[in-house]
C-alpha cells in the first residue's frame, strides 16, 4: 500500500481523489492549499504527490519549488484544468514526474501512481546495485555457516528485531542484507549504518535527519535513514559504539514508531524493521554501564552468532575461488589458476580479520602472481604477524636478537600450522637448521599452539 497526498483548493476533488485511491487500496492523504502540503510533507513521508496547478495563494509550480528547496525527493504529478505548455514546460524542468490534465479517469490516476512506484523502486533497486559491486555474496560449503542461514531463513519471515555479533570482517552486513531480502519488506529498501564510522555530533541528523537551518552547513532538508528505511529494513552496524544519548533517543523510536528531525518540531511517523550487529559484548557492556539495559532488551531478541573464518576452514577453499572471479571481473583481470599447495597454505591461517581479510589477500595474490598462484606467491601475499608477538625491547642486543629470534619462529610455526617444512622455505632456512634454531632458541614444538 502506498501512501499519497493529494492537494487541492476544490473540496469536491480531493474527496473524490482520496475515495479513488482508498478504494484501490492507497491510503490519502489531503491539503487544500501549498502551505497545508509543506506542513505535511515536512511531518510524514509519502510515497507520491498530487498537485493542482491553479490554485489561491501559492500555485502547484511554485509549491513544487517549495518541495524541492526543502530537498524532498517525492515524486510529483501535476494536474490542472486550466493547462498550458508552458506551465508542463516549467513543471518539467523542476522536476515534476507527470503533467495530466482535468478532468482525469481512475484509470489514468491508478496507472500513474502504479508507474511512479514501479519507477521509484527501479531507482532504489539501481542505487542498491551500484552499492552492491564488488561486494561479496554468501559463499559455504561447511556446517558452520548452513546453521547460521537456517536461522535466518527462520526469523525472516517474521517482524522480530535481530542482533548479529561476530568478529570484524565476518559478514554482519551479508547477514542483515540476506534477511531483508528473504523477509516481506523485500520490495522496500535496505539502509546500512555504521554506528562506530559516523562523528557523535552527526549521528542523530544522520539517523532523523534534520531541517533546512538547523545547525551551520544544514543548506536544505535531509532526509535520514529512518526516513529513508520507511517500509523496508535499516541496519545498524557496530552499534555498541553508538554514544549513550544517541541509544535514548533510538530506544524512544523503537518504543513508539516515531522520529523528529533536527530542528523540528512534529514527529513523523517510519515503519522500518531494524537489525543490528556488533563486535562487541553487549552483555558485558550492559554491566559495565556502557550500553543501556533498556535498549539491549529492544534489539536482543534474536541473537545470530557468525563463526569467525578460523572456525570456518572448510569454506576457505570456496571462498579463494569466489573472491578469484569476483576480483578479477572487478578489475577486468583474466582469472588465474590457484595450486592446491596455495589453497592449503591460505586455508592454514587463522585471518583474524575473517572473509574481509581474506579477500584483500586474494587481491595481493592476483597482483603478484604472473600466470598460476603458486605456494611461492601464497607465502609472500599472506600477512605477516611477527609484530603481535613482537619481544620487549629491553636488554642488551644479543638478549634482543635471540628475543626477535624466537618470535620471529614462533609465529611463523603457528600461521603455517606447526609444518616445519613450509616454515623452513618461508624463513630461508633448511629443514635441518630450523630444527637446531628451535632447540637453541629453547622453543618446545609439542608444547607450541597450533
């Protein structure tokens, strides 16, 4: 069901409109006079906008002006009695989507209105697109990760708020995206947010929008992404990073439905269904007093854990692949061929930076490699971590080289698994030396962690 608002200074036709539409399931809303529509318009979020072109006061071009300054991007059709070329001349040039002329049949108006939907979500569906490349899909072949979609499979049908936690880089987004897409709001857009990424003093106008005027550089209206998630889905990234006022102020709109934009003074009314994820232990920040206990009850109701990708080893040689075509179709690269040795290696890490992490290192591959990814290329494109287990830089030098040594030894024995052969090629050493390294060095390979 859309929702449109009709003006008009003849009572008879916006009745007669409005029955029209509510007959054929819109829901109408009227204004009899530009002003009226502005004050509307400024309060709610419509779908379409009617508009007579002659009217007292204010006219229909120069409510359209008006529309546009405020940075409402609704489309609007005008119609009128009295209509010349140049008046379907000017209203083009601002913007108008349609120009119909009185008297006008239900047939004509129910098909504009079909027209302008159908065009308004082939331009959401482009703008999605265009996020969208080179972006991932949900690649798996292992248990892990088919428990995850069964649940989301689950809880898409319904309207039941959803958090999902897991590492940086495991796929939060792909998740919320999977679940909008599968729900009923799969027609409607899908807005991301990332809590952590927007400055605290901006968040609010950010989420609620703001009016023209309401703080130094607001120019003109802004819609904001609750607005913009109206009959669709937002999501909320990293929102354990998100300041404490600004949680008040969500759990207020959560509660009732409602929104005020910066510099406003009416609350507009979003149906939006909001997913949320994050990194972090809500629960312990709960207690910590960092996250309300109000709010954590609002967006904890079903709870998605994503593996990270070292609980996930069976998919890596799936997603290498995958990240292989995709990479080389984002940049026009032919694909190149990648050894089982290379596979092996690469699945051997632990990626602390999960899928994310591994795509740019199948990027690093692709670049370094000549025609096959080779173990060779995989060694030197895998990221080195030596700086984590990096010694104390105290002591005398000997102390601090045997230290470098040791950690040197050690983190490489752990990212390459314990395989004493691929850690010898990696650091240039023969077999037989590392083996004396490591007894001089006094590292226990039974006791090492794999």
């Amino acid at each position: 069901m859309s929702h449109l608002l009709i003006v008009d200074d003849d009572p008879n036709t916006l009745a007669s409109l409005a029955r029209a539409f509510r007959l054929n399931g819109h829901e109408a809303t009227v204004a009899d006079s530009a002003a009226r529509a502005l004050e509307l318009l400024r309060a709610q979020t419509f779908d379409l906008v009617f508009s007579d072109v002659v009217m007292p006061g204010r006219d229909g071009i120069a409510l359209l002006e008006d529309i546009r300054g405020l940075g409402v991007t609704t489309p609007v059709v005008m119609i009128s009695g009295q209509a010349t070329l140049d008046m379907a001349v000017r209203a083009t040039r601002l913007g108008a989507l349609d120009f119909l002329e009185k008297p006008l049949s239900t047939e004509k108006l129910l098909l504009t209105v079909d027209n302008a939907l159908k065009l308004a979500r082939l331009e959401r569906e482009n703008t999605e697109l265009r996020k969208r490349v080179g972006k991932h899909e949900i690649v798996w072949v292992g248990a892990a990760m088919q428990r995850v979609l069964n649940m989301v499979r689950r809880v898409a049908a319904g309207e039941s708020r959803v958090c999902i936690l897991g590492e940086t880089g495991t796929g939060k987004e792909l998740i919320a995206r999977s679940i909008h897409e599968t729900s009923p709001r799969a027609q409607g857009p899908f807005i991301a947010v990332n809590c952590a990424a927007v400055p605290e003093e901006l968040i609010e106008s950010e989420l609620f929008g703001h009016e023209k005027g309401a703080f130094t550089g607001a120019a003109s209206r802004h819609a904001g992404k609750f607005e913009q998630a109206h009959r669709g889905t937002l999501f909320l990234d990293e929102i354990g990073d998100m300041p404490a006022v600004m949680q008040a102020k969500l759990l207020r709109v959560l509660e009732e439905g409602e929104i005020e934009r910066v510099g406003g003074a009416q609350p507009i009314r979003v149906d939006v269904r909001v997913i949320v994820a994050t990194h972090r232990d809500l629960d312990a920040q709960v207690r910590a007093g960092a996250f309300r206990q109000d709010l954590y009850h609002r967006v904890f109701v079903f709870p998605i854990l994503l593996p990270p990708l070292r609980e996930r080893r069976d998919d890596i040689p799936a997603l290498i692949e995958h990240f292989v075509k995709a990479v080389s179709e984002q940049n026009g690269w032919k694909p190149k061929p990648v050894s089982a040795e290379a596979v092996r290696i690469l699945s051997a890490q632990d990626w602390p930076g999960n899928v994310r992490e591994l795509r740019n290192c199948v990027e690093r591959l692709l670049l370094l490699a000549d025609s096959e990814v080779d173990a060779e290329t995989a060694r030197i494109a895998v990221p080195r971590r030596v700086a984590d287990a990096s010694p104390s830089v105290s002591g005398p030098l000997a102390e601090r080289v045997e230290s470098f040594e040791r950690a040197t030894i050690v983190a490489e024995l752990k990212r390459l698994g314990r395989n004493m052969t691929e850690t010898a090629k990696s650091l240039g050493l023969e077999r037989s030396h590392l083996y004396k390294k490591c007894a001089q060095l006094g590292i226990d390979l039974q006791q090492l962690d794999g």
